[in-house]
C-alpha cells in the first residue's frame, strides 16, 4: 500500500531581531526543539526550521493530510512558545501573527528557495536554490526598481495604500499626524515651471515632528 505523505509549510512572525531583520537564534532554537519532539512522539515524520526576515517557517512532512487540527495545533503552540521567547529578549514585534536579512525595510521582497529532496517523508536538505549566479542581475535590476520607487517619497507608490496596510501601524501613524498634512495642490504644467521648481513636485506633504 501506497504511503501518503503530506508537506506543510507554516510559517508566523513572532518578534523580529533586529526590527524585521531576522530571526533571534534563541528563537530558532526553540523552534527546532519543538520539531525534534514532534519528530520524537512520531506527530512528523521530518521537519525543518527555517527563517526569511523576521518570519519563521516550519516545515514538515506527516500523514495526517491537509489542514490537519493535530498539525495546525502544533505550530501554533510552537509559536507561542518562540512569541515568549521574543518578549523575554524584548525583540520588536513579538507575538505577531534558507534566510534572508532585510536590514532595509521595505526594500525589495525577501525570498529563499529551499529545495529538499523527500524519501519516505524524510526531508533531505534543503539546497538554496538561489546560491547562483544567474540570478544576480534579476537581484541588481529589482533593486534598481526599488530605489526609483522610494525617491517618490516614504509613503506611496514604495508602500501599499494605506488601506492595504491595516494589519501594520502606518494607520495610527497617519492619523497621529493628520494635523500636519497639507495639500500639495495642482502643479503648474512643466514649461511655467523654473528648473529649480521642478524637484519640489515629491516633497514631502507632511511637517516635521512637532
């Protein structure tokens, strides 16, 4: 009889080391204890931790199927206990719901590509499969994109709307200070403009800090 194996990837961000820049190693270690148990009690066959930016990821191969309750419940009291962990070390953002270290926020996304070879639900890996050099010039060009995208200013078009951006604080920071805003107004069309005029178009639209 065929055995079926189930892969599950889940992943949470409870608390970043330093901003959203990583994962805190106590943080990791914890984490692949939980593994190791689960591992142990014969819950997984394999697992393996693994973090990009603040986020970790677990991931796991078992026979229960997805969207099992006995595997969901496992990673999220895994989190819990990596979510302590973070607030005992006083970590940014803890108990939010391959590695890559955006030490510049909001630049270009981070992504990892693990790649595992899997034998009788046994994870043999993972090999980064973008260690390569090939993909140097896509990293340069997004890069190049990101930075064109962020002279526009700290909100948009480098950021989402803010009402896609609900589940960070950008909100409660637009509305605190609201009483700063001021209306750019329409500009005058290029040709009525001075040269110097012209780079005034991007200024901010809010007042320094009181």
């Amino acid at each position: 009889m065929v055995r079926l194996i189930t892969l599950s990837i889940i992943k949470a961000d409870t608390g970043g080391f330093v901003g959203h820049s990583a994962v805190h190693p106590d943080m990791m270690t914890a984490a692949r204890h939980a593994i190791d148990r689960a591992v142990e009690s014969e819950l997984v066959i394999d697992g393996h931790v693994a973090a990009c930016g603040d986020d970790i990821s677990l991931i796991m191969t078992h026979g229960y199927g997805a969207d099992n309750e006995l595997i969901h419940s496992f990673a999220w009291d895994t989190f819990q206990t990596t979510t302590n962990v973070a607030r005992e070390l006083g970590l940014y953002g803890a108990g939010q719901a391959g590695h890559a270290h955006p030490a510049r926020f909001d630049g270009t996304p981070r992504v990892v590509a693990l790649g595992f070879q899997i034998h009788d639900g046994k994870l043999i890996g993972p090999q980064d499969l973008f260690a390569d050099p090939c993909f140097d010039e896509a990293r340069h060009r997004a890069n190049l994109a990101m930075d064109y995208l962020r002279w526009h200013g700290p909100f948009e078009p480098h950021r989402l709307p803010i009402e896609d951006l609900e589940y960070t604080t950008m909100p409660q920071i637009e509305a605190r200070i609201a009483d700063r805003w001021e209306p750019i107004g329409k500009p005058a069309p290029a040709r009525e403009r001075a040269p110097a005029e012209a780079g005034n178009i991007l200024t901010h639209t809010a007042g320094p800090p009181a």
